[in-house]
C-alpha cells in the first residue's frame, strides 16, 4: 500500500488522501506516487513530494486527477513513468 510505501503513517491523513482519492475517482494504492517521492529524493526529478511529507501526500491526489503540473506524470500507469526516467 503507497501509506506504507510512502512513509505516511498518520490516520488522519490517509483517511483525507483515501476521501480525496475517492472524491477525483483514482486508485488508492498509487505506485506512481511512491516513484514520484523516491526519484525526487534521489535529486532526478523534483515532484514535489517527498517520503513521509503528508500535506503533498494528500494533494498528490487533486494534482493526479486534474493532471495539474506533476500530475500529468503522476497520472501515468507506474511502469510508463519509470520508463520516462
């Protein structure tokens, strides 16, 4: 699971991350997300988003859906975004 994967372990914020992802209509469990915090940690790409940070993490989700900045890549099915780095 992408809470686990992306070192957010507050309830609270991945019960508004799992309403917000059911609010735009995506998947819970976004492996994409994980790719995305792991290559701007490694300095490859900045998305925003680090491990652990659960303010991004709960925004990921409106930015993914409307495909805003980073999202049009975060929207991608994982092994398509990993292919692009």
């Amino acid at each position: 699971m992408c809470d686990a994967e992306c070192r957010v372990g507050d309830v609270e914020v991945l019960v508004k991350f799992n309403a917000a992802c059911d609010e735009w209509g995506l998947d819970t469990i976004p492996a994409v997300l994980a790719l995305a915090m792991d290559l701007t940690e490694r300095g490859i790409e900045d998305f925003g988003v680090r491990f652990g940070q659960a303010d991004a993490y709960v925004t990921a989700s409106e930015v993914t859906a409307t495909r805003s900045g980073v999202g049009d890549e975060l929207a991608l099915p994982w092994h398509e975004a990993a292919h692009r780095h």
